[in-house]
C-alpha cells in the first residue's frame, strides 16, 4: 500500500471515528422543574460530552398552586385537590416531552414539597403515576443548580464563576449564589431565602391588611400599602443577607433567572437588552400600585405587583445597580448533570 493510500485509509477511519464520538456525545433530555407555584418542562438536544445545551426542542410551563394551597391547610399537607391538579398537568406535560423520546426524564422539586408535611409522599406518588424520576432537592442544591443553569444560559465560556452573581426567585425561596477564590479553591458563597413571591403576597394579605388568606388570596391594590411594604422588604434584606453576599452584590455582575425575574419582571418592565435598574422597577410599578386583578392581566396577576416591590426592596438594601435577565430556571441545570 503506497503513502498515498495509506494516508487515505486512516484519514477515513478517523472521520468516522469522530463521527462516531461526536454522535455518542449527543443526547436528547427533558427536565422538569416542579415549583411552588409553577412547573416546567423542557425537551433538549444535550452534548454529554461537552456539557453544552443545544437546539431547544420543546418547552412549557403549567401555572400550579402548591404554595397557596399549603399555606389554607390546618394541617401543613398538600390537599388532594392539589395533587390531583399536579399529576394531571405532569402527565400532560410528560406525553408531549416523550413525542422528542428523550434518554431520560429527570426533575427535581423545590420550597414547597421541602416544606410539607406530605411532600415526600407526594412526590413519590408522581413518579409513579407519571413513569418520571423527580427528586427533592435542597436549598443550596437548587442555588448551584440555578447558577449552572445560568451560565448554560449565558453561552459565554470567557465569563468566570467568580465574575457573576446569580439571583433566583420562585414563588417560596429565593437564592443568591456566587464563587469567590480561598487560597486557589473556589468556594461556593449561597444566601437561602424565604421571602418570595408567593411568601410576600401571603404576608402582605394576612399581616399588613389582616385577612384570612382562605378567604382572600390577592392583595390588590396595594394602593398606599406600597411603602410598608417595600420598609419591610428592605428591612429582610438587611438582617437576613449574609455579608459575602451583600459584597458580591455590589461588585458583581448580577443575574437573574427563575419565574419572578424571567417571566413577571420581564413581561412588566419588557426592559432593553434585558437588563433593569430600581429606576424602572418604580415607573412601572406607579402604574400599577392602584390596579386591582380585574385590571392586571396574566395567571400571575396576584403577584407581579408584589413581585415588583420585592426586587426593588432587596436592589435598594443590596445595592445592586442593574440586573441582568437571563432565560434560565433550574431545568438547564438538571439536563446537564
């Protein structure tokens, strides 16, 4: 065999041995994110090997009352009502994410199934009539789990760990997480929070405006409330931020994700190259204070206002200048582990 054709031959067997690799590296995911007021799924081609995201093959998003229901229960259970609402709506969205035949169905769920009493049950109970695998995951499980989503996300391989500040907020937790470098090692700096959206709009109907929240579940208009609120936000903020995070928060490039961030705030303020500032938290939220649900629209009406008064609060006592809007939630996360 001459050198030319020697040449020839391995060349081939190269290519397709890359080819082969390269297709083994490629798999497609769905992942699922059961929140405390809303679940998600999305269906992804994912590249194993090099731990990327690619093309977004399906993606949808079910709102679900876990939290509110929670919070009218005498016995601190998720009703069957509830639930039967949740595996409905799972299985649904499970039948539309096998017509992509994902490798695997993989979820995880969050504050409100942490903090039931039957949670565990609950969700042990969805994987089982759903064929799915969805776990419970931590606090601090699902701060690392947003970060990675968010630098997924993000598609900018130059941006370090250190460089970013990733803001979460659901409907019951909120999570700030960054990396700073002890002596060469990076080390994971997280703030586990309670005050969210549904938890803000719940304290707001039962502790400002003293109603039963079996009774009324919105606080619209928030009207002059407005102040007592964003003092109280404030005052959390404060006393409840840890002091890495509070010096991150300054210095840092801060991004937000989750439903509060990538759906009410951004469908409220439709901000510019999807970054806001407090400056256009308080425009928006003048045109709004005074509304009531029959004038707001959208499945989250009850919250966008509370919403709005609750990042404004944390931006004024963290002193974060701008936040930076990322489409991201904890399921790019779960599809790359």
């Amino acid at each position: 065999m001459n050198k030319t054709l020697k040449f020839a031959v391995a060349m081939l067997c190269l290519l397709s041995a890359s080819q082969v690799w390269a297709k083994n590296c490629q798999e497609v995911r769905a992942g699922i994110d059961m929140g405390s007021g809303t679940t998600k799924l999305l269906v992804s081609e994912v590249d194993v090997c090099h731990k990327t995201l690619g093309k977004v093959l399906f993606s949808q998003e079910k709102p679900i009352g876990f939290n509110e229901d929670l919070a009218e229960s005498a016995d601190n259970r998720l009703s069957p009502a509830i639930q039967r609402q949740g595996i409905d709506t799972l299985k649904a969205l499970v039948a539309e994410a096998r017509r992509y035949h994902p490798t695997r169905i993989t979820g995880v769920a969050t504050a409100v199934f942490r903090t039931a009493a039957n949670g565990q049950d609950v969700i042990r109970q969805f994987n089982r009539q759903a064929g799915i695998s969805l776990r419970i995951i931590s606090q601090a499980q699902e701060a690392e789990l947003g970060f990675i989503s968010a630098r997924a996300a993000l598609k900018d391989p130059a941006i370090k760990d250190t460089d970013l500040l990733v803001w979460d907020i659901g409907g019951g937790s909120m999570q700030m997480t960054t990396y700073s470098l002890e002596k060469g090692v990076k080390t994971a700096e997280i703030y586990q929070g309670k005050l969210a959206s549904v938890s803000l709009k719940d304290l707001v109907i039962e502790v400002l405006m003293n109603n039963d929240l079996k009774q009324v579940n919105s606080p619209n208009p928030i009207g002059t409330r407005a102040d007592e609120i964003l003092r109280l936000v404030r005052f959390y903020a404060r006393t409840h931020v840890n002091p890495a995070i509070l010096q991150a928060a300054k210095n840092k490039r801060v991004i937000g994700i989750g439903g509060v961030h990538g759906y009410s705030i951004k469908d409220q303020l439709q901000p510019r190259n999807n970054r806001y500032s407090v400056a256009d938290l308080q425009r928006v939220a003048a045109t709004k204070v005074n509304l009531g649900d029959a004038q707001l629209k959208g499945d989250y009406r009850a919250t966008d206002v509370t919403n709005l008064l609750l990042v404004e609060g944390f931006m004024q006592a963290l002193g974060i200048p701008e936040v930076t809007l990322v489409k991201a939630n904890l399921i790019q996360g779960i599809l790359l582990q």
